[in-house]
C-alpha cells in the first residue's frame, strides 16, 4: 500500500485515512549536533568558551548551569530548535490554533514553521529559530545564586498568557505554556532562608535540597482550604459549600489537610 504523506517531516505517520497519511512534525528529528554541543563542554575552559558550546545544541528543551573557580555563575536555555517559531500571528485572536496544541501543518493556514532565512550561529534547522540572544539567560545575577527547576525563566507565564508577549523584531515572543514554578520555588525558598541568616550553602544541603518533596503548591493552598471549611460553617454560609463540608469525605480530607498528614 503507498499513501500520501503531505509536506514529509521525517516524523512518525500516527493515521491514516484512505491514500493519505498524517504525521507530526518536531524539529529535533531532523539533523542536530548534541554531541558536539557536549564535547565542547567538556573541554571548555570559560564561560565564554560554555556558551559558545551551547550554540551547537539544536535538541529538545535543557537547562544548563554553570559555575568556575572564579566564582562566576551562569544559566542558558539554549534549546534553539524547540524554539523554531510558527507563523506571526501564531496563538492571536485572529491566528487560531495557538502553539502548543497540534496545528494544521498544511500551510493552509500558516501555521508551519517558518523556512530559514537568517542562519543563526552553528544553525543546521533548516527553519527560522529564535536567537540565542533572546532565549533565557543570566551571568552572575545579584541574588548572587541561580535556581532553577524547569520554572518559567523569564515570566512569560506569570499573568496566564504565554502569547501575549512581543519579540523585538516583531511577531510573538513564544517559549512554553506550561512550566514548574512551584518545584522552583521551594527551592529559592530553601536557598535564600540560608543566606538571609548568613549560612553558607553546602553540598549537603543541596543534597537534601535534590530530594526534598515538600510541595509548595500545598502549603500555599493550605491556608485558603482550611478557611474555606471553617467558613462553611457559619450562618448564612454558602448551601453548595456547606453541603461539601458535611460530608465526611471531605471533612476526613481537610482534618489530614490541616494536621498535616
């Protein structure tokens, strides 16, 4: 059986329905130089030799720190590839399909990737990509520490809207949609309490840190949940809400809640 595959993008068929087939397209399954990104790193003696490391990665979404001898810390999203930005108008009210759901890979609706027509650094993609200038960056911040757990990097996300932010050049400043922020921020947390009391971090706190599953998320929520139940309550309380705190379920779960089991 032969069937049509439109616009081939080296990526999988996932259906097929009579002749044609359809396929997704990812950018990382074309030709990419991780390896040389890596072997660069492994011989790079400054932060400028670092970053010149990470022009070469044209894979999937990665965080990289630095730190040297000197006491110079740094952090780069390079992830150039993953960052190959759609049509102008990509996620508007007018450009429909927003970026990161599945979109018409037709060209009917100019939703594709854009073809290259400035090369970027050691580039191979043969699409148009974000500088790496304007992906996620920092060298020696003034918090004097970098933390990092697959968090928003540079806010994009922080009012709910990732598509609302504008590129210098024009056309939508688009990274992600979702990110962890919560896991981050335990993690400042922790790191900050040690040197607002003017505590060294040590290898072992960063050991214990890794492993800590204490969930921000929850302890943020606790306070709106516990006053939620209490207030359900009283006179006049809301008939839904204090339907929801009769049941013994509920109130089994908000007793774990608030004893902090």
């Amino acid at each position: 059986m032969t069937i049509i595959v439109p616009r081939r993008n080296n990526g999988p068929v996932v259906s097929i329905t009579g002749d044609t087939g359809i396929s997704f397209a990812y950018t990382g399954w074309g030709a990419t130089q991780e390896l040389e990104t890596y072997r660069r790193i492994a011989r790079a003696q400054n932060l400028a030799e670092f970053r010149e490391a990470l022009t070469f990665f044209d894979g999937a979404s990665q965080n990289f720190g630095y730190a040297d001898i000197e006491g110079n810390v740094a952090y780069t999203a390079p992830r150039r590839t993953a960052a190959a930005h759609r049509s102008a108008d990509a996620g508007r009210a007018d450009g429909g399909v927003p970026p990161f759901v599945v979109r018409d890979g037709t060209g009917a609706l100019k939703h594709d990737w854009l073809p290259r027509t400035t090369s970027q650094v050691n580039q191979v993609t043969p699409f148009e990509l974000l500088p790496i200038a304007e992906m996620p960056n920092a060298t020696n911040p003034t918090s004097g520490y970098i933390a990092n757990a697959n968090n928003d990097p540079v806010g994009t996300t922080l009012d709910n809207n990732a598509l609302n932010q504008n590129r210098p050049g024009g056309g939508v400043y688009y990274l992600n949609a979702r990110y962890a922020d919560f896991r981050m921020g335990r993690v400042d947390r922790l790191i900050k309490a040690k040197l607002d009391a003017n505590v060294k971090v040590s290898l072992t706190d960063m050991r214990q840190w890794q492993a800590n599953n204490q969930p921000l998320d929850a302890e943020l929520l606790r306070p709106t949940l516990l006053a939620a139940f209490d207030n359900a309550g009283a006179t006049g309380a809301w008939s839904q809400l204090a339907a929801l705190r009769a049941d013994p379920a509920v109130a089994e779960a908000v007793g774990r809640i608030r004893s902090g089991i």
